[in-house]
C-alpha cells in the first residue's frame, strides 16, 4: 500500500482528505495565506489600543488545523513575508514591516505550528479537545504579540495587557467556541461520508 493511499484511508489532518502531490500542497499554502489576509480585512478599531479585532486569529485556527504543523507555518511564513514586502493583506489592508501588531502576526506562524501538531495528533476531533487546542493557540500568538507591543509602544506589562490582551478576549473566546463546532463537525461529516462510500 503507497504512503498516499494511507493518508486517504486515515487521514491525519482535513487536507490529506486531497490526494498527495507537491501542487496540492503549494495550493494549500497560498490557499491558508490568502484566508488569512481576507480575515483581517474584517478589521475593527477599539479604544485605547492599537491593535484592531480581526477575523485574523481564526483564520489562522482553522488553516492550522486543517493543513497542519508543516504547511500551516509555511502559510503564515508566506502570509507575514508577502506583508511585509508590500501584498496589503494586513489588518485595514496595511503592509510592511512593523507596527503594534506585527508582533502578533509574527506570533501566528508559531500558532499555527503548535495547532496544527495538535490537530495531527487528534486534537481536533472532539469539541473538548478542540477548545484545548485553539486555547493554546491563543495563549501562543499573546505570547509574542504582547511582548511586542511592550517594546513598540514602550509600555508596562499591565498597560500591554489592558491594550493587547484584555479587549480581545470576548472576541477570542468566540472564535474558539466557533471552532470547536466547525472542526469535529467537519470530522464527523468525513466519518459519515467514508462510511457511506465503504458501503
């Protein structure tokens, strides 16, 4: 049996669902950075922060979990550089390198990495397991973000985390409830719908 009609027959991630070659992967990648980049076009300024709500977070959930740790932090890697040279796909359709949130862009190539690794070893497949894998996910990009916003923005750690953290955990608890119900049910429809064609 080849490594490819393994992967179809159990699939480690949503994408080994698509037979394996070097352009599915490829296609995959730009496919996760262009997610990503429409995402943080749904861009709302706060009060008293510089850095906006976005769909950004999410999107970068759900390409990690679904491509996994290899292609998901090649996607993001392709998300930041094209930014940063000059692709307008950041928050309000900004570029470049630099700025109070670019800590938290840098932030989501270890994200996806960390949960994609999860998603490969079943961290997805079960509402519970889920919200522990986005959790994480999120405790990763605030990790690096909020560092970087300290050091931009020349703050303390209590005013990083009143600008950096506090104003978005609503919203990131909503994305991770969200998740946990698209990803195991996503699973789920895969188990139904190979049960369907093996009989």
């Amino acid at each position: 049996m080849s490594v490819s009609s393994v992967a179809q027959s159990r699939p480690v991630v949503l994408a080994d669902l698509v037979p394996a070659t070097r352009l599915r992967d490829l296609a995959f990648v730009i496919a996760g950075a262009g997610f990503v980049g429409v995402a943080a076009q749904i861009s709302v300024p706060l009060p008293n922060t510089p850095v906006p709500v976005t769909g950004q977070t999410f999107a970068v959930f759900l390409t990690g979990a679904a491509l996994g740790s290899r292609r998901s932090l090649a996607s993001m890697a392709l998300y930041l550089v094209a930014g940063a040279a000059g692709v307008p796909w950041f928050a309000g359709h900004q570029s470049g390198w630099g700025g109070p949130a670019f800590g938290y862009i840098i932030g989501f190539l270890i994200a996806a990495a960390v949960v994609g690794r999860l998603a490969a070893a079943g961290g997805d497949r079960t509402p519970a397991r889920t919200v522990v894998t986005m959790l994480l996910g999120t405790v990763t990009i605030y990790a690096v973000g909020v560092p970087w916003l300290m050091a931009y923005a020349h703050m303390n750690v209590p005013s990083a985390i009143s600008a950096g953290v506090r104003p978005f955990l609503a919203g990131d608890v909503l994305k991770v409830l969200l998740a946990a119900g698209l990803l195991p049910a996503a699973w789920w429809g895969v188990g139904r719908l190979r049960g369907h064609q093996q009989h």
